[in-house]
C-alpha cells in the first residue's frame, strides 16, 4: 500500500521561529518513519523576514502555498525593529492577521494544561493546578481587531467591535462539540453588562444551548473570569469567547503551564488549519540554541490529530511528557541542568523512534 502524503507548509517566521520549526519537522519525521505517511514541505515567508524580503508582511506566494496545503505550521513573528517604531506602515503582526483573513481561520483553540514536572514552576500554588485541563475558544476574525479604526485629529481615535450572528454561531458549535467529547461543560466569557456585542454573543449562545442537551453552559464576565482563571482555574472545561477576551485570557492562562514555551494552539475554519505555539518570536533568544521548542512538537501534535492520525498525535504527546518528566528540557523548563534547542528535539524524536524498534 502506498504511503499517505501529507503537503505541509511551513512558515518559520521571526527570531526563534526558524530553530523551533526545525526541531518540528525533526519530530515529524520520526512519525513519518512509524507511521504509513510523508510529509511534503513547502516554506513560505510571513512577518519582518518577510517584509525585508518583499515590502509585505505576508506575500502573495505564502497565501498559495498555504491555501493549498493540507496543514501550516508557523513559528513566530515579530520583530523589535518595528515594536519601537510607531511610525512604521508595514508590521510583521498584519502578517498574522492577514492569514487568519485568507485561510478563514475563524477559531484559535489553546489548551491549557498543567504538567506533573512543573507544577513548582507556575507562580501559582500547586494545590490549584494538579489535573488543570481547559480549552480556550477564541473567536479570530472579528471584533474590535477587524473592526473599522482610525483616528481624528491628534487627539482622538477609534477602533469599532462588529459581531454578527453567523460569526458567533460557527465557533460556538465547535466549542459545543467539543465540549460533548470532554466533560460536557461550556463558560461562555463576555462583558454582556456593558456591550452590546457580548449581549449578541450570550442570546446566541443561550439559543444554541438547547441543541446540546448534555452541555451545562455557565456565563462569567471577562474580568471575573480573568480572576477565576487563577484562583480556580480546575474549574473550567471548555472557554468559549471573542477575539480580544480571548487574546488576554489566554495569555494569562498560559503561565499556568510553568512556561509559556509549553503551550500550543490551532487555528481553523474555512480553509487549511495553522498550528503554532502561543509564544512570541523571543528575539533575544534567536540563533542560541536555548528556546523550548515543546510548544511548537505539540502544536504538530494538534496538526496530527486534525490529519487523522490519532495514535501519532499520542506519542508525541507521551515522547514530551516523557523528556519533561525526565527533566530533558531546555532552560525556562530545567535551570540547573538546561537542554538546548536541538537536543530536546533530538530527545522527543529518539523517543518516538524507539517505539518503532521496541
């Protein structure tokens, strides 16, 4: 029989991007040597490579290659060449913006988990933490992000939030749906006392609730919910929310991994699906051989599952778990006896080879 292809497109992107990418396709071709399957790679530019490169954060031969790809990986963008520039017209993040736009990808899911190795590590006690498992919905194509902006005169600015019903309705069913695969729980989290877009947000969802019998959905404000994150954040099972709750809530919700380089997401919709750490281009780390590539081999682990090959998904998921609780990790993870880069993926890669010849 032969093997199954799979036609990957890779964006490294900014700073750390390229190392982790790398360490990536190293993991992936250990499933390849496993499994009954190829990955074909095509690397297109996004972000400040790609802006020096062509004068577009995101050129017209990325779109293509990402467009006809099964799955995108990304690395990172960013650049602090244009953080420090306010003047700039062109900046690496529109690249991130532009592909959500043309690859449709109106859903970002970050799970959040906590991992048994690194439990001191989250400045949060460890009591609160042990068996937190949680996955953020987060809304990505519309609202105040993608909503008209601008400014009048010097002193005055504006940027609109615009939902409509059908936007609301399509990520709700997937955070539905998985709920019915997890533990049958929802929170929907808005600020539906003052705005009238989180108003829209909770009638639909309260509508869409009875089609999903077994879900038991509870509603917090964004600010309650922000607290609760920490204070009791086993509490949650599925989060379901708009893009800039959903853009802050996340990125508090990642310390709870003891490092935000543990932490992975998928972005889909429409079109293909991108996956990629929740981390940033860490240029201060870029071409030291230091950064935790984990977030990214999980994120392929996500990208796994979406191809249908469940059982690979696993044993990455297991080969990391396996070096984290070994302490085979780099120095955000392992102080005293820090990893580099390549080696940790060297290590998962060995992991998931091993089993081959067991």
């Amino acid at each position: 029989m032969a093997k199954s292809t799979k036609n990957i497109t890779v964006l490294p992107g900014d700073g750390i991007g390229p190392e982790i990418v790398s360490e990536a396709q190293k993991v992936l071709a250990a499933v390849a040597g496993k499994y009954d399957v190829e990955f074909n790679y095509t690397e297109g530019l996004i972000g400040a490579v790609a802006i020096d490169a062509t004068g577009s954060a995101l050129p017209e031969d990325t779109i293509a290659a990402c467009q006809s790809a099964d799955a995108v990986i990304l690395g990172a963008v960013g650049d602090p060449r244009f953080d420090n520039d306010p003047k700039a017209k062109v900046r690496p993040e529109q690249g991130l913006l532009a592909i959500r736009k043309a690859l449709g990808l109106f859903c970002n899911i970050r799970p959040i988990r906590t991992f048994d190795a690194l439990l001191d590590q989250a400045p949060i006690k460890a009591d609160r933490l042990q068996g937190v498992d949680f996955v953020i919905y987060r809304e990505l194509t519309g609202g105040i992000y993608f909503g008209e902006k601008g400014t009048i005169g010097e002193d005055k600015a504006f940027d609109n939030c615009v939902y409509e019903r059908s936007e609301i309705e399509r990520i709700a069913h997937l955070a539905f749906e998985a709920a019915t695969k997890r533990c049958n729980k929802l929170t929907l989290v808005d600020k539906a006392n003052v705005l009238e877009t989180s108003r829209l947000w909770r009638k639909v969802v309260q509508e869409l609730s009875a089609q999903y019998p077994s879900v038991e959905v509870d509603y917090l404000f964004v600010d309650n919910a922000a607290m609760q994150v920490i204070l009791n954040p086993a509490q949650f099972d599925v989060v379901l929310t708009e893009n800039m709750f959903g853009d802050i809530i996340s990125d508090e919700a990642s310390i709870i991994s003891g490092s935000l380089g543990m932490l992975p997401s998928a972005s889909v919709g429409t079109g293909s699906s991108l996956f990629e750490p929740i981390h940033g281009s860490y240029p201060q780390a870029a071409g030291k051989n230091i950064a935790n590539p984990m977030a990214t081999i999980l994120s392929v682990a996500m990208m796994l599952d979406h191809l249908d090959l469940p059982e690979a998904a696993k044993d990455v998921r297991k080969a990391v778990d396996d070096a984290l609780n070994s302490g085979f990790a780099t120095i955000d993870v392992n102080k005293d006896e820090p990893q580099s880069t390549s080696a940790v993926g060297d290590r998962i890669a060995d992991l998931i080879s091993a089993e081959v010849s067991a």
